[in-house]
C-alpha cells in the first residue's frame, strides 16, 4: 500500500518518537474528505426539508432563501481570509477550528426555535464552512508525493461531488425518516471522528508567512458579498430594483479597486502573481462556467422531477443520482489519468458532455418524455462532470509554489460558489422569462429554453479549456 513520507513539505508528516510515522495514502485521503463532504453536502441539504422547516418556524418565504443564502453568502465571502490565516498559524489547525465551528452551528441550527435563529447559525456554519472546503484540498495537495497527487485529487474531487448528489437525497431521507432538525444533528458524529482522524493522518503545513491585507480582504470580500446578494435577490426582487442594482453595482466596482490595490502590495489577500501561471486563470474561468450551467440545471430538473413528473422530494433525488452520484467512480480516473496525459484533453471531452446532455435534457423535458428517457442522458452528465470536477482542482495548482496553494484554491472555491449562485439565479430568470411558473403545466416552453442556457454557460467553459495548458507542469 501506498504511504507518505516527508517528501520536503512545508512541515513534517505527524510524528512519533523515533521518527516519521508512515501514514497509509487512503487514511491521509480520507481524513481531508471527510469534513470536505460534511461541509458540501450542508450546501444543498436542506432544500428537501425547507416546507417542514416552514410549517414548524411559521418562516416566511423570504426566510427560507435566507436559510440557504445565509450559508452561501458567509461560505463564500469568508474563503480567502481562511486561507490567508491558515497560512500563517497552520492549514490543519486552521481546519480544525472551522470543523468545530461549523459542528458548533449546525447544533444550534438543530436547536432553533425561530426562523431568525435557524438564519444565523447558518450563517455561522457557512464561516465554518469556509476553513474547510479549500483547506482540505490544500493539506491533501501537500500531504500526497507529486506522482500521487492527480489521483488523490480525483478522488477528493469524487467525494465533492457526492456530497453535492447526497445533500438532497439525504435530507429527503431524514426528514421523511425522523425530522429537519437531524439533518443538523448528523454532523456531529462525523466531526467526532473527523477531528481526531486529521490529527492522526494530515501533517501540518504552512504558506509563506506574510501580513494580514484587511484592505484587500474588505474589498474582494465586499465585492464577493455584494455580487452574490445581488444575484440571489434579482429573480423575487426584481432587476431593476434598488436592493439588486446597487449591491452589484458596488460589486463591480470594488473589484477593479482591490486590482489596484493588490499590483501595489505583494502581499495582497488574492496574489495578482497568480495569474501569471496560465493554468490558474483558465481553471477559474471554467469553473465559473462549468458550475453556472450545472447547478442551475440540477436546481432546475430536481423541480420538475417534483412538480411535473409527481416524484417526492427524496425520490427526485434519488433519480438524479446516475448524473450526480457518477463522479464519486469516474473521478478517480480522471484524476489518475490526468497525471499521464495532463488535464486538457479530459476537460475539454468532459465539458463536450456535460454541455451535450444539457442540451438533450432541454429536448426531453419538452416533450414531457418519460423518466427512463432521461436515465441515459443523466448517465452522460455524469460521466462528463467527473472528468471535470478533479482535472479542475489538478489545473488551479498546477505550476504553483506549495505555499500558494491555499490562497489559489480558496480563489477556485469563491469563484465556484459565485456560479452556483449566478447559474439558479440565470437559469430561473430564464425560465421565468419565458413564463414558466412551478405548477405542473408551467414548465412547457420555459425549461427548455433554461437547459440551453445552461448548456452555453458550459459551451464557454470548452471554449476557455482550449487555452489550457497542454500537460502539467
């Protein structure tokens, strides 16, 4: 069995007395998975349970978008600062406190006795959230030897896409099965075995210690807050309204403000050296396109699986899973073949596919085909996803120092979190605007029109992994 040794990292693997403790590969994988899944599948749990969680907190409909922007919006802005700090007291001790942090909230979310509640201790699951997700990537980056990291990348990138497949199916299945305040409840024993499980097998590592940018950070973090607020209120609010105009406005002109600061400061909370390494930008411009298309056609067709095709909330989970449960196999493959023939040539026939069966989707549903018609379509979805999940997190590092690493997939993350959110809002402007409505006659002539949408957003993401470089570096 593979293990890992101290291979000339920022730090040493754990230690006993004597020496290096070998740690097998697949523990070392499985302890950076582990709090990565709980915080992912958190992203979309609770989309099964918010009618329950209504009739129980008398929420209003606009508490139940928080109950999910709340998470997005502190996951999200709270990503690079999370870095910069582990950076400088330690990546694993970083993860640690937001494991605890987010096992913390998700206790008092199950706890909440009122909608106001429940929205800020999801809030604070989302900063928990925020010390976990790229920070995993990073410790498992500079935990594996290089010859193994394609392939430990693929399989880390599998277990995120699982949890993105599970979070509605689990949450279906708990709430059907006990109640909404489990879903919350079940984090708590995994985080009693993941923390001891990332003591155990992740060594300890660090970036390039520099000072703090709190400038910098106020200014991408406000420019993150406020195109995401926007986006998410565009759709009820409308467009044109003050509360959607003017935090996007902001948005856009925070961020070329924090350009100019950062070309002034070399130690700027999201380096601009960064973008030098061609890999880097290509990898963000694909995930933005590849996450804007996907999610908001997963969000789409888990709704007409509902409404339109009569399935219950868990049963349309369930039957999304041949596209959503498929990284979990194919991943691993594409991350294992990645260090052989480089990561372009799997990016570009996955997002092919994934760009392909969005497109046959949207023929499918407008022809109210049946849902064995769709099974080979998801299966194509899936396939093409997982080749792009891992090759992805692989390009975003590729031909950076160790000590970049961190910052570079917390930017990777932000910046997917940022299309998860602009893609619902995108595909559920387009359907609205073509008059679809969630009734079981409004989905005809409008969520075909959505799908191909979808599918352009991808079809961009192709056109942007042609410039990628043509293997690793």
């Amino acid at each position: 069995m593979s293990t890992l040794t101290d291979h000339g990292g920022a730090s040493a693997s754990p230690r006993v007395a004597g020496g290096v403790r070998r740690v097998p590969l697949w523990l070392t994988i499985a302890a950076v998975s582990l709090p990565m899944f709980m915080a992912t599948l958190d992203n979309l749990v609770m989309t099964s349970a918010l009618p329950v969680i209504q009739r129980d907190l008398h929420a209003s409909v606009s508490d139940l978008s928080w109950f999910m922007n709340a998470y997005t919006l502190a996951f999200a802005t709270f990503m690079l600062p999370a870095a910069t700090l582990g950076d400088r007291i330690g990546r694993r001790r970083m993860m640690l406190a937001g494991i605890t942090v987010f096992t913390l909230a998700s206790i008092g979310s199950a706890l909440s006795g009122s909608a106001g509640t429940l929205i800020a201790t999801r809030a604070v699951q989302g900063f928990g959230a925020a010390a976990i997700m790229p920070l995993s990537l990073t410790l498992l980056a500079a935990g594996v030897p290089d010859r193994l990291r394609p392939a430990a990348i693929g399989i880390w990138g599998g277990v995120s896409g699982l949890g993105v497949a599970l979070g509605p199916v689990v949450g279906g299945a708990v709430v059907q099965g006990i109640s909404w305040e489990a879903i919350f409840w079940l984090n708590v024993p995994v985080a009693v075995l993941a923390i001891p499980l990332v003591l155990l097998a992740v060594r300890e590592s660090r970036g390039t210690w520099q000072r703090l940018d709190p400038v910098g950070t106020l200014l991408l973090g406000g420019a993150v807050f406020g195109g995401i607020w926007g986006i998410v209120h565009g759709n009820d609010d409308g467009w044109s309204s003050a509360r959607v105009l003017v935090p996007l406005i902001v948005a856009a002109l925070l961020v070329p403000a924090y350009v100019g600061w950062a070309r002034r400061r070399s130690d700027a909370v999201l380096p601009l050296r960064l973008y030098a390494a061609g890999s880097f930008s290509v990898a963000n411009l694909v995930a933005l396109a590849f996450t804007v298309g996907m999610f908001g056609a997963v969000f789409l067709l888990s709704q007409y699986l509902q409404v339109v095709q009569g399935f219950t909330p868990l049963g349309a989970g369930l039957r999304t899973l041949p596209w959503t449960a498929a990284p979990m196999v194919v991943a691993p493959i594409a991350g294992a073949l990645t260090g052989r023939i480089g990561a372009r040539p799997l990016m570009l026939v996955g997002l092919a596919l994934q760009a392909g069966s969005l497109a046959w989707f949207a023929a499918l549903t407008e022809h109210a085909s049946a849902y064995s018609s769709f099974v080979p379509a998801l299966a194509m979805a899936g396939v093409g996803m997982g080749m792009v999940f891992p090759t992805i997190s692989t390009s975003v590092l590729d031909g950076l120092p160790e000590g970049d690493f961190a910052i570079a997939s917390s930017a990777n993350s932000t910046i997917r979190e940022f299309g998860v959110a602009l893609g619902i809002a995108l595909l559920t402007a387009v359907f609205l605007g073509n008059g679809g409505h969630i009734a079981p006659d409004g989905y005809a002539g409008a969520i075909g029109p959505a799908l191909l949408t979808g599918a352009g957003a991808v079809t961009l993401g192709f056109v942007a992994a042609l410039f990628a470089p043509r293997r690793a570096r």
